[in-house]
C-alpha cells in the first residue's frame, strides 16, 4: 500500500470514479446528492479549482493500482477561533473503494493530510461526516478526531 499526490492527467478516470462512488455510496443514506450525469465533471473542476489556489490531492493505490484518495484544503476559521487554531487542514473529500476497505487505506490517506496541514504550520485538521454514515465517524474517532460541529437541516 502506498500513498502518494495525485499525478494529472493519468490519475483523472481513478478519481472520476471514486467521486461517483463516493457520491452513490452517500446516496443511500442522504438521498440529497446528486446522481445526474454531469455531477462528476462538475465536481471535479470544483475540486481542481479549490486545490490550485489552496490544497493538495492524495492517492492510495496496492498492488493493482488506485484504490482511494483524498483532498484537503486549507480553511481560516471564523474571529471567535483562537488565532492559533484559526487556520486548519480540511479533509474535503476521502474515499476508499469497497473492496479496499479496513485495509488500512484510509488511515494512510488522513496521514498524508495531517502532514501536508503541519508542513504548512497548521494545528488542526478537520473531516466532515454525514449524520447517517455512523462506520466512517467511528473510524474517525479511533483516529484521534473528535466531535466538533453539529449542523442540524430543517426543510420548509
């Protein structure tokens, strides 16, 4: 197993993949995503954007190739945060595919985040995690990440 930055363009259809399958596999429990056809292109011009002006993309491959990545992006949090934790590494988007999973993949691929956020001098690093997705929040925890922020939705 290894991880390593994202090499364009041969890297492009692993990761067209693995957003949709991020995108299907959140679906069954947020039935909000979007599953039209153009939603990958999309996205993944979003994610180039973000990450040419603030972050870095990982791949975590064996020996058959790609089997997950990983982007993060550097975020200032609001005045109210101390200044010294103001600045954090944010895991925007982690992915590891079915058949590659508990195989220690995706702790490689947080790793490779925590230190691109330390070689910039940041502190804190965060991932966000859907309400319903209680397997990824766990495995966070045992990383070291607590509960921080709660977001709750109301619809009108």
């Amino acid at each position: 197993m290894t991880v390593r930055p994202v090499r364009l363009p041969e890297d492009e259809p692993a990761i067209l993949s693995f957003i949709w399958g991020l995108q299907k596999f959140e679906n069954a429990f947020e039935p909000n995503r979007r599953l039209d056809p153009g939603f990958a292109d999309e996205h993944w011009a979003d994610v180039r954007r973000q990450v040419a002006q603030r972050g870095a993309m990982f791949i975590a491959e064996n020996e058959n190739g790609p089997v997950g990545w990983a982007f993060i992006v550097e975020e200032a949090g609001d005045l109210f945060v101390k200044e010294s934790e103001r600045r954090y590494g944010f895991i925007a988007e982690l992915f590891v595919e079915a058949s590659a999973r508990g195989q220690g993949h995706g702790r490689a691929l947080i790793a490779a985040c925590e230190d691109w956020s330390r070689g910039r001098g940041m502190t804190v690093l965060i991932i966000g995690v859907l309400s319903g997705n209680g397997k990824a929040a766990a495995v966070y925890q045992r990383d070291g990440f607590a509960p921080y922020n709660l977001f709750m939705r109301k619809y009108l």
